[in-house]
C-alpha cells in the first residue's frame, strides 16, 4: 500500500472514530512505529488530525465543537493522571461528592473507588460505570436521567430537575475551557445549564482541569472564575495564567507532570490567593 493510501484510510478513520493509537495502526496495516508516526505527523501538518501522545484524534472547530470522550481520553493523559491523584486528596470517607461528567472527573473517578462510605451523584455514565464496576455495597451512585450528549454526558430539563434538591460536601468540576473574559465554559449549550445546576450544589466546587484548557472558551459559560473555590491542574500550566488565576481562586494546586525537554520544571506545590 502506498503510503499517501495508508494515510487516506488513516484520516478518514479518524474522522469516523474520533481517535487512533499508534499501536493499533501498527498492526493494523502491518508498518514499523515510526512509519506510522511518520504519516501522523504528515496528516497533522496538513491539518487533518491533531497528534497526541501515542496516536491522533480529530481536530477540533470553534467554540461550538466538542470531542467524543474517545477522543478527549487520550489527550493529556499524563496530566489527567497527575490531576486525579491530587484531587483525590479532598476526598475523605463518609463524604458526598459531585463528579461532572468529563476524561479528567473519569479519571478521578478510578481513584475513588476505594474510599469508604462515598455518596456520588454524576451526569456522567462512564464515571458512574467505574463506580458500579468496582461493585463496593457502602458506596452509593446516583446517576442523573437526561439526554445523551456526544462526551457521554447527560444533560436537559430531566438532569436538572434531579439535581434540584441534591446538595453535597464537594463537586468536581470537568471542563471544556477556562478564561477570564468567559470564565469556565462547554461547547454544548444544553449541556451549561446541567453544568452550572451541578456546580452549584455542593459547599465547595473543585474544578479539575489541565493547562491545555487555559484560553480556551466555549460558547456556553458554567460559571465565572471566582465561583471556584479550588482549581487543580498541572505544572505545566505557564506562570502568566498562574498569577490570573490566583486573583480569583482561594487555592490553585499544580499537580507535578515531567516538563516538556528542554524547559523549566514550573514549581509543584499549591498556592493560595493573595
């Protein structure tokens, strides 16, 4: 097969699933790794995917876009990994939480399942599958009804009035973006008003999102910077968006991820508001 073929099956793959791993490419056209690599990064210059760690995903357009959780699991994988151990530090036994639905709150979620006497309610189905999965009879799930969106969220006039009443000790927040003109925000407005209900049902809201998502901003806004009362992400969130961030937020914890080579290791520890 020639390689501008291999490519045109490639992308359009993409395309239809969301998501490729180099790995299953490998042995799916029967290539070395760098061949493959090597057609990524030629689709990723023309435009046709965006490279990620160990494979591609779709490309994203405009505020309005937004991923298949596919797509969205292999992004960042090391940060979300980083996130989820930290945040799982503000969670303690016999605590109600929240968990929005979202590839950094799913992650999360895995480290979760041990923690005794946990009360979850989640919008989200493969956050509440971890759950239901790990199968502890002294924790409790409840998943809200609602209509299904592309990222497995469920959302809409049945989500909402099912959060209506439910209050909790902390609500983890995933998102699309987050800025200071916008503050945090999605890209799908049925999804904003599930959101915002959810993120405003627990006595303290923990938004986890990683440095990618700095500057980013969807056309629906959840809730503006200073309704956080903790975000966790990444050290490999740049000094500027540190320093924005800490006028609006009492605590900002930077999860420890290795620097990308040849840069700076960015400091690690959490920072409180001035």
């Amino acid at each position: 097969m020639l390689a501008q073929q291999r490519q045109s099956r490639i992308a359009e793959r993409v395309h239809r699933t969301g998501a490729v791993r180099v790995a299953e490419l490998v042995e799916e056209f029967g290539v070395s790794d760098m061949t493959i690599r090597r057609d990524l990064e030629t689709l990723a210059d023309r435009g046709l995917v965006a490279k990620v760690h160990g494979g591609a995903t779709a490309v994203d357009f405009g505020s309005t876009t937004e991923p298949g959780f596919a797509v969205k699991q292999v992004r960042q994988e090391d940060e979300k990994q980083a996130i989820a151990d930290a945040a799982a530090t503000l969670v303690g036994p016999g605590q109600a939480i929240a968990l929005s639905a979202g590839t950094t709150t799913w992650t999360l979620a895995h480290r979760l399942t041990d923690v005794p006497d946990l009360t979850v309610v989640t919008n989200s189905v493969p956050v509440a599958d971890v759950f239901y999965r790990a199968g502890r009879s002294d924790q409790t799930v409840i998943l809200t009804g609602g209509v299904r969106t592309p990222s497995d969220a469920l959302v809409g006039p049945f989500a909402v009035a099912s959060l209506e009443r439910v209050n909790v000790d902390t609500v983890f927040l995933g998102v699309h973006g987050m800025s200071l003109r916008a503050g945090f925000t999605t890209p799908n407005l049925l999804e904003a008003e599930t959101v915002a209900t959810l993120a405003a049902k627990g006595r303290r809201l923990v938004v986890v999102a990683d440095h990618t998502k700095y500057d980013v901003v969807g056309i629906a806004t959840i809730a503006s910077l200073d309704d956080a009362d903790v975000i966790v992400t990444d050290s490999l969130l740049d000094e500027e968006a540190r320093r924005q961030l800490r006028e609006h937020v009492d605590q900002v914890v930077l999860a420890p991820v290795p620097a990308a080579p040849g840069t700076a290791r960015p400091r690690t520890t959490p920072e409180k508001r001035r």
